[in-house]
C-alpha cells in the first residue's frame, strides 16, 4: 500500500477547513492539536494557513477509557490551553481517526475546561475503523487497512507516514 503524502494533503484540508467554517459562520475558532502527532499536523494546518493562532495542546491520556489496561505512557505531559474553552468555537485536530476513543477522550478532557459553542475535528487519516460514532468534519484521507497494519506519523517536519505491520507473539 502507498500511503499519501502529509505535505500534499494539507493545501486541500485547508480549503476544506475555512469552507466548513465559513459555512457555519465560524470567524474566530481557537485550535487544539492532540497530542503527538494531531500537534504536528495543527502546527503544520496553521502555517499552511498563514495563521499564528495560540495552539491549544492536549495531553488525553488520563481520559482514555483503555488507561488501567494500558497503563500510562512514559511521556504524558500537561495539557496547555492558552484561551478559554468556554463559549469558544473549537478546532480539533489529530493525525489518525481508527477506533474514535482518542477524540472522546479529548472532548472529555475539553468539556471539563468549559463547554464551547462548537468542536470542528480535523484529521489528517481517517482509517476507517471506528468503534464509536466519530467522524471527522475535515479529513486529508481516508484509509482500509489490513486487521494487521497501523500508520504512524513522524515529524514534527517534514511529516510522512510510515506503516507498521503488527507482529504475533
């Protein structure tokens, strides 16, 4: 499988972005990037944007529902949320949408800040996969893959994608 190249998608996304927010009236949205990679692809949606907009960063990996199984990843960090959630027209971005837990985590983490007016999410792939009723309103891609494949993303610049075969133990 060939998988697209990050760089490429972004010019289209961010078409995509300013119709969907124009659409809705949407004139002053705050970003949030999710921690790693969602990050990454905000930063790189941002400048691709010829924006300067305060990033949002969210650390969800206290508010995800697979935490006592997996245990906490050895490098969580604090979220940092430079403005107000409250009333605030959001735009949620992440790399890869597969099961959909990762962005009810992040909504969880959001709504205990404030409750905005709106939630945009942005995603780089979507893989198609969900196991929760999630879906992105901006997207760069979407993908099927094998029950044995995953896609990481590697950055912060310049992103590419690599894909990643699970091996059986």
């Amino acid at each position: 499988m060939t998988l697209p190249n990050p760089e490429q998608l972004l010019p289209d996304m961010a078409r995509a972005l300013i119709r969907h927010l124009d659409t809705r009236g949407i004139a002053d949205a705050r970003f949030i990037g999710i921690h790693t990679g969602g990050v990454w692809v905000a930063q790189a949606l941002l400048a691709t944007l010829e924006r300067d907009d305060p990033l949002g960063m969210l650390d969800v990996s206290f508010y995800r529902d697979d935490f006592t199984q997996n245990g906490l990843h050895p490098q969580v960090r604090p979220s940092a949320l430079p403005f107000e959630i409250e009333g605030q027209h959001l735009v949620l971005i992440d790399d890869v949408l597969m099961s959909g837990r990762t962005i009810r985590a992040a909504l969880n983490e959001l709504f205990d800040y404030g409750r905005p007016a709106s939630v945009t999410l942005v995603c780089l792939l979507d893989l198609d996969s969900r196991e929760l009723p999630i879906r992105p309103d901006v997207v760069g891609a979407t993908l099927s893959l094998a029950a044995d494949e995953r896609v990481k993303l590697l950055g912060p610049a310049p992103l590419a994608l690599e894909l990643k075969h699970l091996t059986r133990q």
